[in-house]
C-alpha cells in the first residue's frame, strides 16, 4: 500500500483497522485460491477480514453484508456466473439499505464484462493479471472514501 | 546396471566428485563469482542403492516405474479425442464437454460425432448439479449450463445420450461423467438407458468420477458430510461390481487438490492415501481386492513447467500404487496393481496466464512433452486461450492438438518408453518424491484415513497453506513467471487473441440454459405421478437409515419415477445433513 493512501485518510476511523473487508465466494465454484490469498493479503496489510467461504448465494452474501458492517464487499467467481449473481446480490443490497458499501469483484470476468459490471454498481474489477499492489491501493480508496462519505 | 552395486564403485566415484569439485568446479564458481553452483551434476553416488529390477523394472510389470503397460499405441491429436490413447480395440471418452441443457450438449456431440470423433461422450455437468440443486434452486441461480451441462432429471440424461446409438451405441464406447456427490444418480441414469434401450448392462463402459474425498480437500463440491459421503461411495461400489462389471467405480486424482494449492508431495501423497480409504472402503464391505481395485482409475496428477519432477512424480505414482495394492492390501493379481489413469504429467491448467496469453501454448508444449517422458500421449494441454474465461477457442483447440501431433511426427517421442529411465538424476528424484509421499501418506494414516484427517481439518488446511504460500510466492519474486511478475514492460504489446471463429460453445444457448430448464422441470413436476414420486423418495430416505442396506436400488427406482436430482440429493441431505466448510482462513 502507498503512503501517500494512509496520509489521505485523516478522518477518525471506526476500528483500529485500515478497514473491514468481506470476502466471499458467490455461486458454487470451490475455486477459492484466490479469494484466500486475497484476504490473506489484505489481513496482512491491517485490514479486518470477514471471510465466508465458498457455495455463498446471493442471499447469503447480501444478509453478511448487512450483518457486518463492512467497509468494501470482495465477491470472487470463476464459473462465469458473475453478471446474474451480481445483478441479484445489488437488487438484494437496494432492497434492503440505500447506504450499500462498495462491492468489488475478483476472478474469472472477461474484460467485456467488466463495463456492464461496473454498470450495476461494480467500483473495480480485479482478474488474475492485476497487479497486486494496484488492487490494495484500490480498496484502500474504497475504504477511505467510505468513511468519509460515513461521516457526513 | 542390472543389480544394486557393491563392488566399491560408489566410494571410487563419491572420492572421483570430490576431486572434481575442488579441482575444477570451485574455480568455475570463482571464476563467475559464485559463492555456490546454480545447477548440479548427478552421478551414480547421487543413487547408491539403485537396482533396476527392484526399482524400476520392465514396462508393465511390477513396480510399473516405468511404464503402466508393455506397450501403448499413441494417436496424438485425434480430433475431438481429447488427445487420450487412441487405438484400436480401446473404448474411450471424448474430449470433456458440456453446456447449456442436455439439447445443446447432445447437439454439440451430434457435430463432434459428424466431424469424426468416435469416443464416447466426457460429460461436464454445470455445477448445481454437481452439488445436488436443480435448475430452480435458489443455489442455481446464474450457474445453470455454466460449467457444463445441465442435468435435472432421467430425461435431460436420456436426451443427453440420443447422439450416441447405433455403431456408437452405449454399449460400444466409454462415457466419462465429472460427477462426485451425486455419482450413484448419474450411474442409476446410465444403467436405466442401457436397459431402455435393451442393451446388456454388464457391457457398460465407463468412470463416474466419484472422488469425493479431494472434493472436501480441494473442488468443493461436496453435498453430504465425509462418513455419509463415503457410505454412498460404498453403495456405488458394491452396486458396480456386482451389476456393471466393466464400469470404473472411481477416478481419483490429485490434479484438483494440486490446481487448489497443494505441493507435489501433499498431490501424491493425498491422492494415494485416498486410494487407500476407497480401497478399504470396498474391502471393509466384503469386495475382493483383486475385483476392485482393476476397477479403480486415477485422473491425473501433478501440473507444473518443472519438467523432470513432474515425470519423476508420474514413476514414482506408479510404484507407490503397486506397492500400495500388493502389499498393504494384499493383492495377488498383478492386474490390480496397475495405476491406470488417462493422462500423464502435464504443465498445470492453473499456470496458464492472463497476461501475454499466447504463451500458455509454450507453457503447454513443455507438458507435452513431459507428458511423453512420463509414459503418455504428448497431450499439449491446455489450448493458450484458458485462462482467457471465454471458452476455447477452434483457432486453441488446433493449435494445442497440431502441437502433440508435432510433438508424436515430427519430435518423435512416443517411440520409446521411459526414456528417463536410469538417469541418476531423475531415479533420485522419483526416489526423494515418493519417500515424500509417503511421509504424507503416513500422516493421513495418523488420523485413521483421509475421513478422519479430512474431519480433523488436517487436508484442507494443508492444501490452504500451501495455496496461500504459492501465491506469495509470486509476490516476493521467489517464484517467476514469464510476462506476469518478470519480464514486463511499460508498455506491453497488445497481444491480439482475436478469436475469429466460431465459439465451441454457443452464448445464447448458454444464457438461456436456466430459463430452459426451470420450464422443462415446471413441465416435468407437473406431468408425472407425484403419488410415485414421493413414494420412491420416501424409501430411499428409510434405506439410506438403515448403514447396512445399499441405496443404489432406491436410487434407480427414484430416477425411474423421474425424480429429479435435487429432489433425490434433498431426499438424502434430509437423513444425513449437509457438509459446511469451516471458513477459518489459515496461514
């Protein structure tokens, strides 16, 4: 992570942490190498981990996601399912809160859809040739930029 | 070398090394500033109890090190083959396919069928029926056709199938179904066309995947918890020996648990102490060794560029199974001792990259070839465009099968059988793999076999550290790949994967799939005998409490009445409650 990111963000912080992070695995591919590394990562980089594992549905997800109280929501799918179960975990999200924390999604995802992702609410897309330290400067943004906007 | 060595010839070549290294090679590493030799020169001291006949043996005699059978006959690149020996008289599955619903699948193998492939079908099945859901599940959502086709009920299956008839009647080719939790449904559907269609059940061809200890380890796709898990294993085993005599009753592997993280030592050593619970399984429920384990196959092992490891682990694979069988089981049938499996070593689906991804087909010919070495087909698996999450392309699919064509015509290396054979370094190698192994073996052992290490937590905690460590790995550099962490620039070349034909699979029917299905399954619930329906899942929930009983017969009674295979799977899920992953993150 930059420092330039922890410089930033000078606004009181909820927790200790850099933040609160939910890792999930949506749908039901067991492909979870990377939503572990991922948490493992942001875990050493100060962040709390809320991890769910995988064969998550949308409901699952969505209920976590309240539950929570999370800073950034990370769904990871390498099935090729990401546009229904994004569309749906979003329609369950607005049906239940207006205030959704911004949900990135890592895996699988060809780069034609990552436009219509980010159409639905998406804040970033990672697949396995992003570099990592760009992604963690991405959520540290996310994160920062949702406590901010928490505040007000 | 026919025989170990005692006749002082290591002591003269241990001081011979010794000389050398002081005399020539230390001044070489002064020379280029070394403070140690980057590489290493293996001799005869490297392996000082080598004996041939003990240790590696003739081609399909025991210990199989160097070969599972006399001699194979390799057709590479056959079209549609999925590259797997080709030959006459052999019965085989296809390339591994699936999409959408059983029409679009069945439509698909009409084209392969119509293109010349004369295999059997390799069926993908999506992944809620993997897991046990129907189309309409909540579970299902956007998965439906996904991963492979999706199946519902006996008549999804039944249309599956229709391609195949006549000179490729079921009866005559080998079908391969990637199926686990719900194996006894995908063999009750397979044993109820046969008799439809009036063919001899006992003719049956073919290798329900049925591995569902690595799905607890790695793959996930697991239903039931481990002890009941494997009580279904038992049924299909007892049910296939008896009525199916020429169906494979399990194909294991520690390819998945190797894509999910584990090292080369925790792949081989797990896949073999997997071997032995099914064994046991089987044995414990009264089947003879000697009718079981020919009945057992293995998928693949290993995945990675390490060439001359990977071809050791394929020996050593082969000698710790025929030991395994002989002697911890007690087995006199030299049949039984045989690893059979498919494929051989290969580069790793999971190494191919996103970046630069033209050189997945590079990646794939050092797979190929180390596929050769290690005994089997020069399969360049997979095409470059895998990791590319669009499908396989045709442009791919040609390339990878033209590239094991070159590598059989053209390079040649199907002409000999374990060329490596008696090299100091890789015999010290598949000697330093399997005594690795076999320490993991042991350690699952330690827990009372791979159920009790999996409820203990103890595989798949392993196979999580060593995923998590792998991809550190690649942080801290320690680990290179081409294009990925080394070797880029500021301004990468657009590598342009056009895919300018036609895609194997079709877009809108695999988006459609779920609406498909959900109709056909309304139209089903409604048109069959519901009395029948309930009746048959009913005993097949008494059966299932009653551990001595079988499931098989309730299961094929279940399909018969068209059950689905949600409903079947709920049915079971009722008696022996559902398998949930501990999430706690390790490492």
């Amino acid at each position: 992570m930059s420092t330039g990111t922890h410089e930033r963000r000078s606004a009181p912080q909820p927790s200790s942490s850099q933040g609160r992070v939910l890792v999930a695995k949506l749908g039901l591919d067991g492909h979870d190498v990377g939503a572990k590394f991922v948490s493992r990562l942001l875990r050493d980089n100060g962040y709390e981990v809320v991890y769910l594992g995988i064969r998550n549905t949308a409901e699952a997800v969505a209920r976590a996601v309240v539950d929570e109280d999370v800073d950034v929501v990370g769904l990871s799918m390498l099935s090729g399912s990401h546009l229904a179960l994004v569309t749906r975990v979003f329609a369950l999200l607005e049906a239940e809160d207006d205030d959704i924390p911004p949900v990135v999604v890592g895996g699988v995802i060809p780069t034609e859809d990552h436009e219509p992702l980010k159409a639905m609410g998406v804040r970033a897309v990672f697949t396995a040739g992003t570099p990592v330290a760009d992604m963690i400067e991405v959520i540290a943004d996310l994160v920062a930029e949702r406590r901010r906007t928490g505040l007000q | 070398m026919t025989g170990s060595r005692d006749d002082g010839t290591d002591d003269v070549v241990r001081e011979a090394r010794a000389t050398w290294e002081k005399k020539t090679l230390e001044p070489a590493c002064r020379r280029f500033d070394l403070e140690r030799p980057v590489d290493r020169f293996y001799g005869p001291d490297d392996v000082p109890d080598f004996d041939f006949l003990r240790d590696v043996g003739f081609p399909g005699e025991y210990p199989f090190t160097s070969g599972p059978y006399p001699t194979q006959p390799f057709a590479a690149g056959s079209r549609g083959t999925g590259l797997i020996p080709q030959a006459k008289g052999l019965a085989r599955a296809g390339r591994y396919s699936g999409y959408g619903t059983a029409e679009n699948t069945a439509a698909y193998y009409a084209q392969m069928i119509a293109d010349g492939q004369r295999a059997g079908p390799n069926v993908a099945f999506d992944l809620p029926t993997q897991c046990g859901y129907d189309s309409d599940d909540t579970h299902a959502v956007g998965e439906v056709g996904r991963a492979g086709v999706a199946i519902d009920s006996f008549e999804d299956f039944r249309t599956l199938y229709e391609p195949f008839q006549g000179e490729l009647e079921i009866d005559k080719v080998g079908s391969n179904w990637t199926i686990n939790a719900p194996a006894t449904i995908i063999v009750a559907m397979y044993y109820l066309l046969a008799q439809e269609r009036g063919v001899d059940v006992t003719r049956l061809r073919g290798t329900p995947q049925n591995d569902i200890l690595k799905e607890f380890i790695a793959r996930g796709t697991y239903i039931l918890p481990p002890g009941p898990s494997m009580r279904m294993v038992r049924d299909l085993f007892t049910f296939s020996v008896t009525h199916l005599p020429k169906l494979n009753v399990v194909s294991g592997g520690g390819y998945h648990m190797r894509e999910a993280g584990a090292t080369r030592e925790l792949d081989l050593g797990f896949s073999m102490a997997n071997g032995i619970t099914y064994l046991r399984t089987g044995v414990e429920a009264g089947l003879d060794v000697d009718v079981l384990a020919p009945r057992m196959t293995f998928n693949a092992f290993g995945g990675s560029l390490d060439l001359f490891r990977e071809v050791a682990l394929q020996r050593a694979a082969r000698r710790m199974w025929a030991k395994i069988v002989r002697d911890r089981f007690g087995s006199e049938k030299e049949r039984s001792w045989v690893l059979r499996q498919p494929n051989g070593a290969h580069m790793g689906y999971y190494n191919a990259t996103v970046n630069r991804p033209v050189n997945n087909l590079t990646r794939a010919v050092v797979g190929g070839i180390a596929s050769a070495m290690s005994g089997y087909g020069p399969n360049v698996e997979p095409p470059f465009d895998e990791a590319l999450g669009l499908g396989w392309s045709r442009e791919g699919m040609q390339m990878s099968e033209d590239a094991a064509r070159i590598l059989q015509y053209e390079a040649r290396l199907t002409e000999v059988r374990d060329p490596l054979a008696g090299s100091y370094y890789v015999e010290s190698l598949t000697d330093e793999t399997e005594a690795a192994a076999l320490d993991v073996v042991e350690k699952v052992e330690s827990y009372g076999g791979s159920v009790g290490a999996i409820e203990a937590g103890y595989m798949q905690e392993a196979v999580s550290r060593s995923a998590v460590e792998r991809t550190m790995a690649l942080q801290t550099g320690e680990r290179l790949v081409v294009g990925v962490n080394a070797f880029t620039t500021p301004d990468e070349i657009e590598v342009s994967v056009q895919q300018t034909s036609a895609k194997v699979y079709g877009d809108d029917e695999m988006r459609g799939a779920e609406e498909l299905q959900i109709r056909k399954l309304t139209d089903l619930r409604r048109r069959r005998d519901g009395q029948e329906v309930a009746r048959t899942l009913r005993s097949l929930e008494s059966v299932a409490k009653d551990e001595n009983r079988n499931v098989m017969e309730s299961i094929i009674d279940c399909v018969r009445a068209s059950c689905t295979v949600g409903e079947i799977c709920g049915a079971l899920r009722g008696v022996f409650g559902e398998y949930r992953e501990d999430r706690t993150l390790v490492g």
